[in-house]
C-alpha cells in the first residue's frame, strides 16, 4: 500500500502514539460496546477515509503550523485566503438563473438584487450552450428550458437592461461557447459606455470538465484549449477585474466523484490550464490571480471542509512549486460553490431545504467566496421566485444569524479536521500523481482514466442507496406517510420560444450585411491563424454576428469533437 494510500485509513488503527486512547479503548469503550455495539462496522467517507473512534493531539503531532496552515491571507492558506475573511466581507451571494428569455430572466436577477442578491448567476439554455441559434432545428424544443437563450447583442442587451455592470459581478456558467459569450457582454458594455477594466465576473470557461463528465463541447480539445488561453490572453490586457476562468469540479462531483477525485481533478485541469498559458508565452504571474475554482458541497459537512481546506494548501504549493509563482495572488485558490444538485429529491422536498442548508454550512465553514444554495423545488423544475428567494434567505441566516463568520476558519485546530484535511489531501495527491504518470491532465482524459473513476464511484455510491447502506432521508427510509402535494412550479410559456426565434431573425434581417461579411470574413481568416480571437469574436457580434453563425465558422475552421465509445 502506497503512503498515500495509507494515509486514508485511520491513523491510528493499527498502532496508537497516545496512551490516554489505548486506555480508553480497553475500559471505557469496551465497557460500552459490551452494552451495544457500533451502527456500522466501518465509519468512512465518501473518498474511502477511514473515520476514528476518537481524535486527540497524538494525530496532528506531525503537523506543522507554519508550513501546514499558516494564518488566513498567509501562504499556504490552508485557514483562508483573505486575512480577515467574512469578518470584512462576506460571501458573494449568487443565485443560478436563467430560463424562458432574456427579458424574462432579467426580471427575475433584478428581483433577487432586491431581495438582497449580491452577484448574477447567469444559466443559459443547452441550444446556447452547444453553438445553435435558437431557430436552428436542433434547438426545437429546448429554447429557453433550462437556461436564457442568447444568441445575439440584442439579446445580450435585453438580459443586462438596467443591471449595473460596473458594481454587480456576473458569473456565466458557459464553456464551449464561453469566448462568444464574454464577447457579447464586452461588446453590451461598450454599447453602454462602461469602461472593460470595470467589468468584473467569472466566464466558467472550463472546457476540459466537459469531456470528463459533462459532455457540451463543440470542437476538438487542441483549438477548444486555445479559445481558453485567448480569454487569458486578452482579459490580461482588457479585463484586469475579470476572472477568466472558473475551474469546476462541481460536474464531476454531481456526475458521481468522490470529494477527493473531485479535488483531484479539478486541481489536474487547472495545472493543464495554466501549462497552456504558459506554453502561449504567459508568465503564470500575468494570469494566474484571476483564476478561480468551482466546487460543489455536499452534506459530509467536516469532510467537504477538509475539502476546500485541502484545496487552498495543494494549488498555493502547486503555483508556487510547480511554475514558479513568486506573486502570493497567484497562490491563492479563490473559489465559488454550488450546493448539491443531485443530492435533492423529488420526493418530500422540503427535506432539500434542510439538505442545502447543510452543505451552504459546509462552504462557509470552508472558506468559499461565493456561493449558491439550490432551491428545494429543483429536483422537479426550475426553481419558482418564491423558492430561489427561500434558498437565498439560507444564505443570508447563514451570514447574519448563525455567527460562524466571526472568526476565520473556526474548525482549524480541531484534532479531526486537521487529520481529515491531511487524509483527503493525500487521497488527491496520490490521483494526482497517477495522473502524471499517464503524461499529465490531457492525456489521462484521452485515455479515459478521470471517466472511469468517476463512472465506478457512481456505480458505488446508487448500489449503497439501492440497499439501504447509505440512508436518503424521504427516499429509501423515513418515507412520508402520505405524499405531499405537488407545490407550483415554474412553467416555461411555449410561445417564448416562437418569441425569441423571431428575434433572431429580425436582428439577421436587419443587420448592415457587408458589415456582417467583413467580420465574418476576418473570424474566419483570424481561426486559421495563430492569433487571439477575441478581438474578431466582439467584432462580429458588434457587426449582428449571432452565436450559430460564429460557431459555424468555428466549426468549419477546426472541426467538431467525436468522443470516441469503447465497450
């Protein structure tokens, strides 16, 4: 067994460096166990780490303060990456939305800003999301149903109308049509005025979390990695306030990773990430600061906080040891998190408040920067008004009433949490370095490594479910004994769709068509080269270029990706 292996077992399971536990096992506990034996035979975490019977300062007498924790806003920010933490600031409160149309969603981001909402969350539709126009035939159906539909400046236009861009961040959770999108708010922004270093956000941009478990991409890895670093190589230069990536391995943990692969590879994706900047001649203190991560929370509270922990030591040493850094801003692991999708259930979903509540504790106890809390209704449709107002309500009773945001980090210190961070951390390095010995990040998704983990820990976790060993309150035990009557939900007006195709194309219609021509011609020429698109992207969409149109030219320059089945 390897040490890392090794290292998620309980450590003091075969040997104890503490006489006052051995004591305690051989009377206090024997005695009780004589009484009644344990729940389980074995107490462990989601990564597989063996939980003990009891921790004491023998299990953290390795660790060392200064080079283990630091102080909060201190290398390796173990406690935190702001000195202060939510002493000074609290969290961004964002709430994920996006549905029907641009008009329709704009109210509802100008309703949760007064209802308290400190940052936009924009959702686009799968159409959007996967280069379609809303009037292509393979956007029939889909328009506006689980996102905004945009696929024009005016679009882009109506979705901000009366938002002010220059004090609200806006955080876009969209990835293989991330550069169109940026250039749509860029070129919006422009329109109003407002100058591009004023601009602040999150473009999620993560392409390669979406070959390992998610699954919209367009286009080959190679030039989909290059639509990543153009967006590093321009908002160095335009965007100072933008960050241009957000790092996720809330998918991947949604899809069925363990909290440590979830760690694992997110962490795997952001070093090839910054490889690639490197590689275009960018020194990883140019860019590195405005990268951020995204993870999700679940409800193993004390291990999702060793998580995040866990997090902010590893990328510190990684930025610094591996490339470099010599720029503390650099090191630190900025991150947003989104309480557990796939952990709501339809059945009895006022459970799913008590659920998001939980895990919105777990990424405060942690550290986040940002956060969403699902809405309990979210398992049977989009969330209604009422419901995303309820689960921000969470996050402000969370902020004002609870006072864990007194003190930075207040599990630091505690015999367990600091084992368990130490555990999960090694748990990740160890797939880490499995990771780098299929050459690096890139080369383990083509081999299918990252997939693979994900799909058995899946497999795992639904058979635990499906024989009643890991216990889904409302679902496989303590099941309602009437069901509960279905509550409103929010309903999508099948005339948005005819609403919006019949924008798109207007704005077609009436665009300056050799002004179109011209930006379009330049896309084209501009994707064969080795040049940065950004500039050609916010051209085009200025000129009416639509989000279909530019992937197409993408499309035809480089390429669609084919993921490739093996059985």
């Amino acid at each position: 067994m390897s040490d890392a292996a090794d290292a998620r077992r309980a450590p003091h399971r075969d040997g104890d460096r503490d006489p006052g536990r051995v004591r305690w096992r051989a009377t206090t506990r024997a005695a009780a166990l004589r009484g009644s034996g344990e729940r389980r035979e074995r107490f462990e975490t989601t990564s597989g780490i063996e939980i003990g019977d009891l921790y004491t300062p023998a299990d953290t007498a390795e660790l060392d303060e200064e080079r283990d924790l630091g102080r909060p806003g201190e290398f390796p920010f173990t406690r935190g990456v702001q000195a202060t933490m939510y002493r000074s600031r609290l969290w961004t409160m964002r709430q994920y939305a996006g549905f029907a149309t641009a008009a329709e969603t704009n109210r509802r981001f100008r309703y949760l800003l007064d209802q308290g909402q400190t940052g936009l969350s924009v959702a686009f539709d799968l159409p959007t999301q996967m280069g379609y126009d809303s009037d292509a035939a393979q956007a029939q159906g889909e328009v506006g149903r689980v996102g905004v539909p945009i696929s024009s400046i005016d679009d882009m236009e109506t979705l901000l109308a009366d938002l002010p861009l220059e004090r609200v961040s806006t955080s876009m959770t969209i990835n293989a049509t991330a550069a169109i999108l940026l250039a749509l708010y860029v070129a919006v922004a422009d329109r109003r005025g407002i100058a591009r270093a004023d601009l602040s956000g999150t473009t999620q941009n993560d392409i390669l979390k979406e070959y390992i478990a998610r699954g919209t991409w367009i286009f080959p890895p190679r030039p989909s990695m290059r639509l990543v670093t153009d967006i590093f190589e321009f908002s160095a230069a335009e965007l100072p306030r933008w960050n241009t990536i957000s790092i996720s391995g809330y998918h991947m943990r949604e899809a069925g990773a363990t909290a440590a692969q979830e760690l694992a590879f997110t962490l795997a994706d952001g070093i090839a990430y910054v490889e690639a900047a490197v590689a275009r001649g960018l020194h990883v203190d140019e860019f590195a600061g405005r990268l951020s991560f995204f993870f999700g929370a679940w409800s193993e509270l004390f291990e999702e906080v060793a998580k995040f922990r866990a997090a902010r030591r590893m990328w510190a040493r990684i930025i610094r040891d591996r490339f470099g850094s010599s720029n503390m801003r650099s090191m630190t692991c900025r991150f947003h998190v989104q309480t557990a999708g796939s952990s709501l259930t339809a059945q009895s979903i006022d459970n799913n408040v008590v659920r998001t509540t939980v895990q919105a504790l777990a990424a405060v106890l942690g550290g986040a920067q940002s956060l969403h809390t699902n809405a309990r209704d979210e398992a049977l449709a989009l969330p209604t008004a009422e419901s995303a107002r309820l689960a921000l309500r969470t996050q402000q009773i969370l902020a004002h009433e609870s006072r864990v945001t007194d003190t930075p980090d207040p599990l630091g210190g505690s015999w367990f949490v600091e084992t368990l961070t130490n555990q999960v951390e090694a748990a990740a390095n160890e797939l880490l370095a499995e990771i780098d010995a299929l050459g690096g990040p890139l080369a383990a998704i083509e081999a299918g490594f990252q997939q693979r983990q994900i799909q058995e820990s899946a497999y795992r976790a639904q058979r635990a479910i499906e024989d009643g060993s890991a216990v889904v309150v409302g679902l496989n035990r303590y099941l309602d004994d009437e069901p509960a009557s279905r509550p409103p939900l929010q309903r999508i007006d099948a005339m948005s769709e005819a609403g919006q195709v019949a924008g798109v194309r207007r704005i077609r219609a009436e665009r300056d068509p050799e002004r179109w021509r011209r930006a379009m011609e330049d896309l084209d020429a501009a994707a064969r080269r080795e040049t940065n698109l950004m500039p050609f992207l916010i051209a085009a969409v200025a000129a009416g270029a639509t989000l279909g149109e530019i992937s197409d030219v993408l499309r035809h320059a480089w390429g669609e990706h084919r993921e490739l089945l093996t059985i």
